[in-house]
C-alpha cells in the first residue's frame, strides 16, 4: 500500500478543540486548551532560552543587536495586526521577525519596561488570533494568521512568559505550540508544522514530573498531532511509532485515566488516519499487504489506547475500530482476525446504524467462508423482521448479495422491501415524502438491474417494467423522472443491442416501451430518439404506415419542444445557449425525415417526398451524407425508386437555383449537387455494368457536366459563401469532374460530342477549383486539365471537315481554344517553379516520354494518351507542355513557329525523342524545314549524349536522311559523322542493330549507284567505300559484303578506261579496296589522305570477317 495523504484537519481553533477533547464533556480542566493566554505579569528572572527551539539553536554570545533594537522590530510588525480591517503584516515580515527573536542574549537587561508592553501586545494579538475564524479568511491570511501564533508564542518564550516551573505552564504552553502546528497542518505547511511541534516538546522536556496529569495529556496530544504531520509527510510507519509512544506514554497512569485524551488519539488520529490510508489505497488500486497490515496494526494500537472502559463514548469508538479491523482482514483474507474482532464487537450494538453495518460484516464473513446458505438466511431474515431499518442498509444488503452472485436471495430481498414500500405507499403519499420516492425508484432500478443482467429474465424484467410504469401512471407508486428516464435509457440501451444483433422484433417491443418511459419522464429528446428509432425498424419491417406515424410523431414534438425552448431560452442567436439546446434537440428529426422521404417514395407520393426532402436539408449542414444516405435506402429497395429519388434532387436543385431562394437555402446548392452526382454515378454504373452503349454513357456524363456548370456558375457569379457551407463538397466535385473527365480521354473516345464533354468536365474542375485555395496539389491538377484541354482540342482540330477553317487554321476556335489552354498552363508553371515535386497525382505527359521511341509510335497523333498512373516530374512535366506548345503553333500556322521550337529544345527535360516527335509534327503540318531542323537538333543532341543510344540515332538518321534526299551534301555529312562514331567498333561488336546497319549499307550504295550512273565518280566512289565500311561491322552482314563485290564487278566493267581517264583511276582505287589480294594499284597520296581511316578500317573488318 503506497504512502498516503494526510488526512484532513480543521483550520480552526474551535474545530481543533473539537477534534481532541471538547468532545468529552467530563474532562478535567488541566486537558482542556487556554483558549486564550492570562494577561496577568510573569516572573522575567530567566527566560525560557533552554525550551525555545530556535533561541537554543541560534543563541549568539556576542551579537550586534540590543534587546532594544529587536524588540523595536517585532512591535513594528505585531502593531499592524488588525483583523477587522484585514491589515496583516506579510508571511516574509513575520519570518524576518522570527529568525531576530532568539538573538536576544540571556543577560541582556536593556528595555525591561518596554519588555512588559511586548508581552502584553503579544498576548493581545495571539487572542485575536484564537478568536477569528479561519473559515472567515482566505488562504493566504490564515498562512499569515498562523505565522502570528508563531511569532507571538515565541515572543513569549523569549521574553519569559512561560518561564514558570509549573509543569501546568508547560503543558499549556506545549498545547499552544501544538495547536498552532495544526493549523500549519490545514494550509499543507508540513515543515513548519513540525518546526512546532518540536518547540512543543522541547519545551515539555522541561516538564519536573513526567506523571503529571497535564504532561501526560500534553504530550500524548503532541504525539497524535506529529503522527498526522508525518502521515501527511508519507512515513505511515513513522505516524504508528508515534501512536504507539502515545499509549506507553498513557499506560503510565492506569488504564481508566484521561479518557478525552485517550478518545483522541484513538478515535480522532488513529482511526482517522486508517480511513483516510484505505480509502486512499482504494482510490489508487494499490493491494499492497504491507499497507494493509500497517493499517490493522494502528487500529490495535488504537484498540489498546481505548482498553475496557465502560464508557459510551470509548464503546462507540472501540466498535468502530473493531468493524474497520475485520473488514481489513476480510480483505487480508484473515478470516479467523475478522471473526475475533466481530465478536468482540457489542451485541447489540447501541446506534441503528452500527448495528446493521455489524450485521452485514458477519454476514460478509460468512459469504467469503463459502456459507452462502447461511449468510442469506440471516440477511433475509433480517430484512423481514426489521421493518424499520434504513434504506441505505438494505442497499448495502443487496450489493453485498449481488456481489457474491447470490442472485436469487438479491431478487427475494428486493420482493421484501418491494412490499414494505407497497405496505407504507399511502401514508408516504398522504404526507409528500419525497425520501420515499426516491428510495423505492433507486430499488425498481435495482431489481430491473437484477432482472436484465445478473439474471436474464426477459419476462420478469418486461412485467416488472410494466408495473413501475403502471403505478406511476395511476399515483399510486410514483417514481421520480430520473428514474423513468434512466430505466427508458436502460432499454434505448437494450433495443439498440437487439437491433445489432439481428433481433428486429424484440428491439421495437424495447424501444415502444422505452418510449412509455420517456414520455412519463419528460424527456422531450430521449423521446424523440426513441420514436425515430421505431420508425427506421418499422420501415426495415416494411411497415411504412407505422413508420410515417412514429416520423410525424417526432417532428410533432420537436416543433412543441423548438417552441418551448425558444420560450425558456430566447431566440439565441449563434451559438448562445438556445440555438444549442434547440440543436440538440432536433438530431432525431433528421431520421424522421429520412423515414417520411422513404416511404413517401414507397407510397409513390413524390410531392410529400419532396417536401421532406426540403426539410431534411434545412435541418442539418451534412445534407449531402443524409441523401447519400437516402440514396443507399431506396437503392436497397429496388432499381425503380432510383428514377424517383433523382427528380427529387433535380427539382430542389432547381429550387436552390432560384434567385428567389434565400441565401442560406442557396448554401446548399454544392451539397445538393454532391448527393444528385452520387445518384447518377450510380445510375451510370449500372448502366455501363450492362454494357450500354457509349451513346448511353455520354448521356450519362451530360447530365453529371450540366449539374457541376451550374456549380461553376453560381461560384463564378456569387462566391463560395452563397454556394457552399463546406469547402469539402468543392474539392470532391472539383476531383469527380476531372477524374470522369480523364477517363473519358484515356478511353480514346476520336468522336467530336465526347472530346466536347470532355473538354467541358475539365473547365468546370478548373472554374470549381480556381474558387478554393491555391496550393501546389490543386495548381498541378489545374494545370494538368489545361493540358489535357490543348490536347483534346487539337484533336478536335485534326477532325474537323470544314473548308474554311482548314484554309485559315488562324481562325480554327479548337485550335484558339488550345492556344489558350497551353498559355493558362504556362501561367500557373510561373507561379510554381517546383510544382510536379509537390504532389503525386495522375499524370498528363505524354507516352512518348516513358515509352521507347519506334517508328510506329513516331506515326502516332501528337495528343496521345499517358498511362495515368505515373508520377510527374518537373522536367517531364515542361518537356510535355513544350511539345504541346509547338504543336500548337505548327497547326496554325505560327510564323513564330521556329523560334517557339528553338526555345522548346532549350527547355529542360526536352530529350531527343521529344525533338524527333516535334519532327513529326511539322512534317504532319507540311513543315518541312522545321522537321528538319527539328531532327538536326534532335541527331546532333544524341551524337553529343554519353553513353551513346544508336538505336535513336539511327532511327533520328533513317527519318534525316529522307528528308535530306534532295541535299547530297548534307546527307553525306550526317553518314560520315555516322562512320566516325562507329568506326571504334569492330565486327560482332557493334552496338547497332543488324537492320540499322544493313539500312546504313543499302542507302549509301543506292546513293553511290545513283552517282555512278550519273557520271559522279568521286561522289560513288565516296559513298560506295562507306556502304562497303557498314556491312563489315555485323556478322550478318557477310553475305551483303559478297553480293556487294559481285555487284562491283558489274559496275567496273560497264567503265570503259581509254575513252575517259577518270575511270580507269576510279577502277583501280575501287579494286584496290574491293579486292586487296589482287594486287591492284594503290590510292595515290592525296586520295588515300582522304579515305585512309575508313578503307584501313574496312580492310581490318574484311580481315577479321574473314
């Protein structure tokens, strides 16, 4: 058991009295207090330095201070003292007055006369200390009221007050010191309590006679005060060996003497501090056996401080210790200690109550011996034959029996006092006794406690139930409104459990009778609860007329109970304490109404059913969650009500839309939208669970466009407030739209009525949105939208037919409106340099960002579709936007066209396949030139790139070189760089593919044909030694060099050498190349200086092929 809190004291001095020995009328004077200190002079010869704890302490032989200059201080500081006026010096005045006192030397003999004047003020003021009541003080003056007592206490020991060897002075003096540390006690003053309390005994050291009656009661009081001071301090052990010195110190003059004083240390210390020990271990949880132990040892020291007297009051207290004892051994589990102690108790006892609380400690001991039978017995008996026992005894009974699991004797004692209420109703009714109302409700709770869930009898319960509320109803067993309304709450409880359980008759049989209850009890709100609970189970039984009867019933009694409270409480406005209680309230009118729309529908009655719509709205802020909640209702009901609740939403939509609808109706307009989109999502997905057709499905997105641009407008036109009481249905529209409106792309819907639809479900995400609070998140979606706007236009400008608009791309309105989406992209790309880092969301860029670039992708419409799912970065996110920009320009026809190109591949994350893509755009858009260049800069990035990519650079070459068919030139310059990068590579190791390189081969040496027919024999010879270089880089490529030689063979001999002189050196060099172990002539200087690096490499290929 852990240490524990001092018990509480009285703060005064007649309370203190109190609690040590006023209570005994018959004490001797000598014990009693000096309620106030004799004013008559005392003998000054020898102060009483040797008794005084801080003069014996700090006696100075040679101190600068003269008894003139401290006794001048301590007059300045007890002359300011007046109660009435509430002028009381400060606790730091007092203590430096204090720490002066014991400096006065012993043969100091200055200010005799003036010493006489000290005393007598200090007598005066420590009287008016004793006459105020603490309780008539605050805090703070009584802390400084108790340093008072201090001061002057020790004023009087220092100037010799009670320097008499009376050992009567002492022990009164000791009395006052100990009185003065009770009052440090109260205001939680340990340290200087117990400062007192050693003053107290050093001055009854001095005491001639130990076995003086008034030494004994003296210091035996101090022991029961210092052992509360150290409780308080947490040392119990420390507190008992202080008790147990106070009954030593007792013993010494027989046990029949000082009976006050004996009361008090037993009754009022000992046993005070075993109660405040146990209910503190109660209270923490704490089943420390040593504690306990420590406990039951007090009580016996207490016992033996008590001994036999035969005296009333000693009696009285030695049961009380002799109960607390066996029920601490109870506990202990000292079963034959508690029997002891039981029968030392008197029989009878003398008061009621001790009486009843003995018998039910026997009673309990028998219980927790297993003598159940027994204990019952007498318990039961006991009830019957003492009628008049209190009902605070029978309680403890039927706890103590429902403690041990003795149910049927609980439910058999509960019968017995049933019958003695019944047996004394009328005279309890004729006088108004509201004691007996409300003890015989505590026991109706009790026994339906007992019936419902220590023993579960569901009829016993239901006919007990029946015949409280039939006796309350016809006045002959009223019971209080509380208890009516906490059995209705038992039962609320009760149906609430059957319902969850799948019982569905059994918890509207509870909640109809809960109902009773909460009618009888006025409980306007638990009735309310109770009713709407009925008519959601009545409408889950399909019983829809009773359901409409319990709903109509619910708003019947709000409106009475709106109109009452309003009454009590005024109007309210905000959030005073009637618009509380009225909300409050009216929760249950929310399920009312819900029932009313639900079966209305099911009665087919549309204009009741919107009716009740219209006033569930207004009822409550989350109407979205009541319709979505409604729509799951009627869904559950079957497919043909989803139709029904649909026009219930569009007709109070159209409502909220009017102008005439006030502001606080119109608040509503983006929840209601929420709870109508729910509903049609529904409707689409089920329709599409179908397989409708996607004429079907665009129906379906059209009418979800229509009610999200009216959102859209009235945002644009009123604001938020006008439009929505929670940002939330905002941000969730906002996210549908551009999440229907991204799947409708991402199903590559080519036809012009669903691009449109699209278009229009991202401009009403980027006008609800654009509304709320910009942040990244937002911005990125918002920006992604705009892209996908540009896209879908473009798409819709590719499509479209008309002659006019083809001629002037200029004035195309899909290609104006991408203009403009991509320019609001770039905007909103200002504003946040890091944007795509920001948030993860689903991604706009384009598939030729992630995916390997091929010539089939390359083909592939500029607004092709992403996969959605991956995360953006910032330099995929401006290469995109970048792409879209160009496109943009090339369809109309921008004759800033180039320099938007050229600054798109100065953008970051613009890689070569994004320039090759920019390539097929302008080619597409009839650009040559742009394309071109569009490619050189994309071939030009990849050649300077490490580690090189040559499968991009040969498919950036095979697309250049179409391009550059008619510039020989320049297409020879871009195969001489391609000879550069591979002529590192030797055969089997090239990192090209086998049908890049054999394309390589088959394009130069057409090229070099072509300039062999035309007469160019520099040119084909050029382009020959390079087509001949590219077959030898790949092992496939062997046979290609074969036909090769063959097809040379031809060639040379179509020469005819004698007719024109540069054939026969084209001859030779191109044998020599060709067929090396001929022997044929060598390239002469210059032109081996011009070829030398790919014909030694060719030839080292050859070799190594070979």
């Amino acid at each position: 058991m852990p240490r524990v809190s001092r018990p509480e004291t009285n703060d005064s001095a007649e309370a203190i009295r109190s609690m040590s020995i006023d209570r005994n009328p018959q004490q001797p004077d000598s014990a009693r207090e000096p309620s106030q200190l004799q004013s008559q002079p005392q003998a000054h010869s020898q102060p009483l330095s040797q008794h005084s704890e801080l003069h014996s302490r700090t006696q100075s032989q040679s101190h600068p201070h003269t008894h003139v200059e401290l006794q001048a201080q301590v007059f300045e500081v007890l002359r300011v003292v007046n109660f009435e006026e509430a002028q009381l010096p400060s606790v730091a005045q007092i203590s430096d007055a204090r720490k002066l006192l014991p400096m006065r030397r012993s043969d100091d003999a200055s200010g005799v006369e003036s010493a006489r004047e000290l005393l007598s003020l200090a007598r005066k003021v420590y009287n008016r200390c004793l006459d105020v009541q603490p309780k008539t003080l605050s805090v703070g003056a009584q802390l400084q009221c108790a340093h008072l007592r201090s001061l002057c206490l020790q004023a009087l020991l220092a100037y010799g007050a009670f320097c008499s060897a009376d050992d009567e002075d002492l022990s009164s003096c000791g009395t006052h010191w100990g009185r003065t540390a009770c009052m440090f006690l109260s205001l939680d003053q340990l340290e200087q309590a117990a400062r007192c309390l050693d003053a107290a005994e050093d001055i009854l050291d001095g005491a001639k006679h130990d076995d003086d009656l008034n030494v004994i009661e003296a210091r035996c009081m101090l022991k029961g005060w210092k052992a509360q001071v150290l409780w308080a301090h947490g040392e119990p052990s420390a507190a008992a060996l202080q008790l147990d010195e106070a009954r030593a110190i007792l013993s010494l003059r027989g046990p029949d003497a000082l009976m006050s004083t004996r009361l008090f240390v037993s009754a009022n210390v000992a046993l005070t501090l075993v109660h405040v020990g146990y209910v503190t271990a109660e209270e923490s949880g704490d089943k420390d056996k040593e504690g306990a132990r420590q406990l039951i040892r007090i009580i016996d020291t207490a016992l033996a401080i008590l001994g036999d007297l035969d005296h009333e009051q000693i009696a009285a207290a030695r049961d009380s210790a002799l109960r607390m004892k066996a029920h601490l051994c109870m506990l202990e589990e000292e079963f034959d200690a508690a029997a002891i102690a039981l029968s030392q108790h008197s029989n009878p006892a003398t008061d009621a109550d001790d009486d009843a609380a003995v018998r039910i400690l026997k009673a309990k001991l028998l219980l927790r011996t297993n003598q159940k039978a027994e204990a019952c017995a007498q318990l039961l008996g006991w009830l019957r034959n003492n009628s008049e026992l209190r009902f605070s005894s029978a309680r403890t009974v039927l706890q103590l029996l429902v403690e041990c699991q003795c149910m049927p004797a609980a439910l058999e004692a509960c019968g017995v006092l049933h019958e003695r209420f019944v047996a004394s109703s009328s005279e309890a009714m004729d006088t108004a006794d509201t004691a007996f109302v409300e003890e015989f409700s505590e026991l109706c709770e009790l026994k339906y406690e007992l019936l419902s869930e220590s023993v579960p009898d569901s009829a016993a319960a239901a006919e007990h139930l029946e015949t409280v509320i039939d006796g309350h109803c016809s006045g002959r067993m009223p019971v209080t409104t509380s208890a009516l309304s906490s059995l209705g709450t038992r039962l609320w409880e009760a149906g609430c459990r059957s319902f969850e359980d799948g019982e569905l008759h059994k918890a509207i049989e509870q909640f109809e009778r809960c109902a009773r209850f909460m009618e009888e009890a006025k409980d306007y709100a638990g009735h309310s609860r109770v009713l709407a609970s009925l008519a959601h189970c009545y409408l889950l039984q399909n019983r829809p007329e009773r359901a409409a009867s319990r709903a109509l019933l619910v708003l019947k009694s709000a409106a009475e109970d709106e109109s009452a409270a309003l009454a009590r409480y005024g109007s309210g406005s905000g959030g005073g304490p009637g618009s509380h209680a009225v909300t409050e309230m009216h929760r249950p009118t929310i399920m009312a109404r819900k029932v009313l729309v639900v079966t209305s529908i099911k009665q087919k009655d549309l204009e009741a059913a919107q009716a009740h719509v219209v006033g569930l709205l207004s009822s409550s802020k989350n109407d979205h969650i009541l319709l979505a909640a409604i729509c799951e209702e009627v869904k559950a009901m079957g497919q043909q009500y989803n139709g029904a609740v649909i026009m219930l939403c569009e007709q109070y939509l159209q409502a909220l839309d009017e102008q005439q609808s006030s502001p606080k109706d119109r608040c509503k307009l983006a929840g209601t939208v929420r709870s109508l989109f729910l509903l049609r999502m529904c409707e689409r997905n089920n329709a599409m669970a179908d397989s409708a057709s996607c004429d079907d499905d665009g129906k379906h997105k059209r009418a979800l466009l229509k009610s999200l641009q009216l959102v859209a407008k009235r945002l644009t036109q009123e604001g938020i407030a006008q439009v929505c009481d929670d940002q939330a249905h905002l941000v969730w529209l906002a996210n549908q739209a551009y999440n229907l409106a991204t799947e409708g792309v991402e199903q590559s819907l080519g036809d012009t009525v669903s691009l449109q639809t699209t278009c229009e479900l991202l401009q009403a995400s980027i006008d609800i949105t654009s509304v709320l609070p910009l942040e990244q998140k937002r911005a990125l979606t918002m920006l992604i939208s705009y892209l996908w706007m540009c896209k879908c236009h473009l798409r819709m400008a590719v499509s479209t037919s008309d002659a006019e608009e083809t001629a002037r791309p200029d004035k195309n309105p899909f290609l104006t409106k991408a203009s403009n989406a991509v320019q609001a992209a770039f905007r909103i790309r200002q504003k946040f340099p890091s944007l795509a880092a920001a948030a993860s969301t689903a991604s706009a860029a384009d598939a030729t960002n992630t995916a390997p670039m091929s010539v089939d992708h390359a083909g592939a419409h500029a607004t092709a579709e992403s996969s959605g799912s991956a995360t953006l970065h910032d330099e995929e996110l401006d290469a995109h936007m970048a792409l879209l920009n160009v496109e943009v320009a090339l369809r109309r026809h921008d004759p800033n066209a180039r320099s938007i190109l050229l600054r798109a591949a100065e953008t970051r994350g613009v890689t070569p396949r994004v320039l090759y893509r920019m390539s097929r755009l302008a080619k597409e858009c009839s650009n040559p030139p742009l394309a071109r260049e569009a490619l050189e800069l994309a071939f030009s990035t990849l050649v300077d790139a490490e580690p090189k990519d040559f499968e991009n650079i040969g498919l950036v070459m095979r697309s250049l070189t179409y391009l550059l068919r008619s510039d020989d030139m320049v297409r020879k310059k871009q195969y001489r760089t391609m000879m550069q990068l591979l002529s590192s590579f030797a055969s089997g190791n090239c990192p090209m593919q086998v049908d890049q390189l054999h394309w390589l081969h088959a394009s130069s040496f057409n090229s070099g044909l072509t300039a062999f027919r035309e007469r160019r024999l520099e040119d084909a010879e050029e382009w020959m030694s390079m087509s001949y270089f590219f077959t030898g880089l790949a092992p496939g490529l062997v046979e290609c060099r074969n036909k090769m030689k063959e097809l040379y063979q031809q060639l040379l001999s179509q020469l005819d050498p004698l007719s024109d002189p540069r054939a026969k050196s084209f001859e030779q060099r191109l044998s020599a190349q060709i067929f090396p172990s001929t022997g044929g002539p060598r390239l002469d200087s210059s032109e081996q200086s011009r070829h030398s690096r790919p014909l030694a490499l060719s030839t080292g290929a050859d070799t190594a092929a070979s």
